[in-house]
C-alpha cells in the first residue's frame, strides 16, 4: 500500500501497531466529505447508526452505546508517570513499563477482523505557530466519524506535519476482534477498560471503551491529561473553560473563561444569550482552553478544539437556543438520546415528550415509562463552525486576552451566587478548592459533593499539588504586573432554598452576574467585603425585567458564617493529602479565611 506521509517516526509506529493489534486493513483518513459518506453510510448499513430525517436533521444519526459503555470511567483513567508521586493523590497509577506489558498483552490482536484507521489531527488552528499535532490509530469507524467533528483532522493535517513535526501517538480499541464470519455488535466495546497516559513520552493508550471521553483521544487525554503536563513544563495552562466574548451596550469587549465540572452548564454559558437588553455574547469555546501568556504580558486563551460534545437532556430553546440552533443545521451524531418515530431525536427537557419514543436502550418509551428517554450523560457532537454565535476570533491562532476567569459548580448550599476573589493567590485557593455535586458525566455516584480543583479533577496530568504551584507561578508570567492577570470568580448558579427549589433562575439570566463582573473589572460595580472575598450587594445586580424579590437575592448572595465553618475542616482534609507539595500560600489562605470568619 501507498503511504500518504514518509513521516519516518509516524509509519514506524503504524507498523509496529498494526504488527501487534493485526486489523485486517488500514485505512489512512483523509478528513474529506466522501470519507465521512463512505463511513457513516457503512455504519447504517451495518446498524450501528440510525440517519435521521434529513428534513429535519440533515447529514446526522443516531447512536446507542452499550448500555455499560456511557460515560467516562475515571476508575479505569490512569497517570502512568515514571515517578508514582508525580501523579499524585487523584489519579490512579501505574508504573509504564507495567502498564505498557499489561496493555500490550490486551492489544495482541484485538484489531482482528477490523479495519485500523489513521487519523492525523491537530488540536487548534493548523496555522498556529506551533501546531499541535496528534496521530490516533482506531479499529472504531465512530470515533473516526466523531474525530472529524470535533477535530480538524486529515490529509491537511498530515501535509502540515511534514516529515519529522512532533505529535502525540494515541492508540485505541475496542477491544473486540472478531473472528471470521462472527457478526459484529452494534457497539463493540470490552469491560475491561484502561484509559492510559504516559505524560514523559506524551502518549495514549486506550482500551475497551468507545464512549467519547474515553476514545476522542484529542480531547480529555491530549488537550487536558496530555497538554497539563505540557503546559507545566512550558509555563502555560490547558484547562477545563468555556471562553466567550461578552459585549456591553457601549461596546467594550470583555474576555471571559470559566471553568465548570463536566455537565454543569459550560456549553449553556458559553452560548448564553443575555436577557439584559444590549448586551452580547458570542463562543469562542464551550470545554477547552489552552492559555499562553502574550508579548503583552496578558493571558491569551484558544479553544484547540472544533467540535461541541455537549450533554444533551436540558438543552432546548429556553435553555440554550444557540445550541439548538447549531444542532439544526445537522451534520452531527446525537449518542443514547431517543429517537422519535419520524426520525429525529428527543431528550429530556425538550418540552412535552411525543406519545412515543426509541429509547436509548432501544426499546419502546411512552411518557408513561418509568426511566428517562435518554441517558443523562447523553451527547450531542456536533460542528463549532455551526454555531450562530461564534466568534470571529475563534479562528484566530493567538487566541484572545482574557479579563476574567470563573469557577463554578454545583453547590446546592453555602456558594454565593459570585464572589471575587480578593487578589491572584485568594483566586487559585478557589479554583483549589472548588467543590461540585457529582454528575453523569463520570461513572459513579450522583449527587455527592466533591472537591474539583479547578474542575480539573478527572483531568490534571501530574500531581495536584503541583498543579497548584504552577497556577500560582503564573503570576510571574504576566510580566511582574499582576494586574495583567485575569480577575478571578467563583460563581454557583445552583444555590436551593430549603423546599430544594432553585433560588437563582440561570440560564440567559446568567447574564446579569456576567455585567457586573465586567463592572467590576471596570472598577465599578458595587460590592461587600466578606470573609470568602467581594459579594455584590442587592442593589448590585441589574434586575431590570426579572421578577425577583430583594429577599430572595439576598438568600442567593448570603455568606453564611456557619456554613462557611463547616467547610474548613473539609478544605483541611482536602489539603492535607497533598502533603508537601501543597504550596504553603494555600495553607495561609485557609488560615486567613478562618480567621476572616471567627472576627
Ligand atoms: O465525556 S467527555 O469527557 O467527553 C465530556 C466531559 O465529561 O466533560
Ligand atoms: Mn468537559
């Protein structure tokens, strides 16, 4: 066979591959629209997609996993670093050279009666001036469909790598060979799953699972679990952020990014659509953001990826209507949501549910059924191009400065609805120590609050510890001028009364919290001084047509002493596991904040 690259390093690794999986071709991606018709069309063929009505969603299908392959498995998403303690006390470990034995053991063969597919992607722009290649083998044609939705991905990509560029080797399968003549599952997938990373050698070994976080192997394990590592070593930051560009009535441009846990309303907010009359907002990214300091001293933030992978149950046109209108213009694949009986796909949250429905497990659903339609981990994959609201800059390689930078989670008590951190150090012990009610989007128990640094919990490539000194190191970034530095936010759009109901509406009304931080980054803005940092006051808050009374702003604001005392011995405990690595500025925060609060 032809190769289309004479990449020496690249062709030495498919072959050595390819020796030990044994797939019974290889198919070298070219990215083009025929690819995609060839691949999708074989997958209906074969019954692992269903094409919707391309009245109604054009160019796009409907997917169904195994019903035990949903959601990322962080049990089985390990930090294979030379030195146990550099993947410190939140990831799982395991020395290289075992994993590597174990997982070669796996490999052998496991590509048999398969096709092995190339995929050369490049996360971010391909004219950025250090493009940042990848190189993914897979015997899975959905990740190959999937890749090239939310990667740029092919022929251009292997061109612009020339003969001798640097990329990440990233390695995944199912993990189901067949044998001749054995049909194959509409999802092949294996319970034994491992989701390696080698943060020395910058590679990734997959095994077993084909749900997106486990296998677009561009995406958690190159931009985050990959890139953090990198980002250490280079003295820049891969994170877990939304970025949007936020327009006052007067025009001035605010640059925002924000970090959220996986399935806590990031693509919401990044596509928001303000209530407050004259004000914009437009996506640069609604997951990933890769953030280098400028010549200018300022923190420049770029979104590598090109795709949404978005949950689906929630979003409709009250929640984010961008979403929905990027998701109409089709071209997209839409995994364990429901399909409607003409041929266009439903989730909870979509307004009144038709009398019937596929659901996705396959089997007949009616409002009547006791599960939901859709998997809470559902997803919608889909292209950012699309998006009506995207950014100009998006495409811009140098990315763009960010003013602010927000925390958030899921806090149903305690968490104000924002609050600014006091300086850069009080910013990172928020991010530190950033705490969320679980969610779907990982295997596990829902509903239980963790800490989530940074909500990067699941995704820091190196110790956590020091993760945190680096974020704090970034401070000499910027030039010796810390007010260069982004402000910092922490926010909690989920805060309950005591019936559990919501005491903050959300959504478009985001964006009053959104005005007044860009106030505050004004020096404007009205705020209180409390032990946890500057909390608006009442009359801070634009209600302008929203029907909220002082009292219950007041609730979704309050700093309660008490509650505020009950998380100390929490962060102690947290903090504590880091041992010496926890930079001690941190421990001086927590000090100070105790102190704050006995006055
Ligand atoms: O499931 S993914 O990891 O792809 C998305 C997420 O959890 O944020
Ligand atoms: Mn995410």
């Amino acid at each position: 066979m032809t190769q289309p690259t004479e990449h020496r390093r690249l062709l030495a690794w498919i072959e050595e591959v390819a020796a030990l999986t044994t797939p019974d071709r290889i198919v070298w991606c070219d990215g083009s629209r025929q690819e995609w018709h060839d691949i999708t069309d074989a997958l209906v063929t074969s019954g692992a997609l269903v094409r919707l009505d391309p009245e109604k969603k054009p160019n796009s299908f409907w997917a169904r996993t195994d019903p035990g392959d949903v959601a990322r498995v962080e049990e089985r998403t390990f930090i294979c670093s030379a030195d146990e303690s550099d993947a410190g006390p939140t990831n799982n470990w395991m020395d290289p050279a075992e994993m590597k034995a174990t997982m070669t053991d796996l490999y052998r063969g496991c590509m048999r009666g398969r096709t092995m597919y190339v995929v050369p992607f490049c996360m971010g722009p391909l004219d950025a001036p250090q493009p940042m290649f990848g190189v993914e083998l897979t015997d899975s044609p959905y990740v190959v469909a999937s890749m090239r939705i939310m990667t740029r991905m092919g022929s251009a990509v292997l061109e612009a790598m020339g003969e001798d560029a640097d990329f990440v080797p990233a390695l995944h399968s199912v993990g189901a060979p067949l044998e001749p003549g054995q049909p194959d599952v509409a999802w092949p997938c294996n319970e034994t799953k491992y989701i390696s990373h080698f943060p020395e050698t910058r590679e990734i070994w997959s095994y077993g699972s084909g749900y997106g976080g486990n296998s677009l192997l561009g995406k958690k394990c190159y931009a985050l679990r990959i890139a953090s590592v990198a980002a250490r070593d280079e003295g820049w930051l891969a994170e877990h952020m939304l970025i949007m560009k936020l327009t006052s009535p007067e025009g001035q441009v605010r640059y925002i990014a924000g970090a959220f846990p996986s399935a806590c309303g990031k693509t919401n907010l990044a596509m928001l659509e303000p209530t407050l009359p004259g004000w914009k907002v437009e996506t640069v990214g609604d997951d990933i953001a890769w953030m280098r300091f400028g010549p200018d001293g300022r923190l420049w933030a770029t979104n590598p990826e090109y795709g949404l992978f978005g949950v689906a149950p929630g979003t409709d046109f009250r929640t984010n209507p961008n979403a929905m209108r990027t998701l109409a213009q089709g071209n997209s694949v839409f995994t364990n949501v429901a399909l409607t009986d003409d041929g266009d796909i439903w989730w909870e949250g979509m307004g009144e549910p038709p009398s019937h429905l596929t659901s996705w497990r396959g089997e007949d659903w009616t409002p009547g059924s006791d599960a939901p339609s859709s998997h809470p981990n559902s997803r919608f994959c889909t292209p950012i191009e699309q998006c009506p609201i995207l950014a100009d800059e998006y495409h811009d390689p140098r990315g763009v400065p960010i003013d602010a930078i927000l925390f958030g989670g899921r806090r149903k008590t305690t968490v104000p609805l924002v609050t600014e951190a006091r300086d850069w150090v009080h910013g990172v012990y928020l991010g530190a120590t950033l705490s969320s009610e679980t969610t779907a989007a990982a295997v596990g128990q829902v509903g239980v609050v963790r800490r989530d640094p940074m909500a990067m919990l699941p995704f820091i490539g190196y110790h956590a510890g020091d993760y945190f000194q680096h974020w704090i190191d970034m401070a000499k970034g910027a030039s010796g001028d810390a007010a260069r530095l982004p402000k910092i936010f922490y926010v909690n759009w989920f805060r309950r009364d005591d019936e559990g109901g919501f005491l903050w509406p959300g959504f478009g009304e985001n964006s009053r919290v959104l005005k007044w931080i860009a106030e505050r980054l004004d020096g404007k803005g009205e705020a209180v001084e409390t032990a946890i940092g500057h909390v608006p006051t009442v009359a801070a808050i634009d209600r302008t047509g929203l029907d909220l009374s002082d009292e219950a702003l007041e609730a979704v604001l309050r700093v309660d002493r008490d509650e505020w005392l009950a998380e100390i011995p929490q962060v102690t405990e947290w903090f504590t596991k880091f041992g010496d690595k926890l930079p001690a500025v941190l421990w001086s925060e927590l000090d100070a904040l105790r102190a704050r609060l006995s006055e």
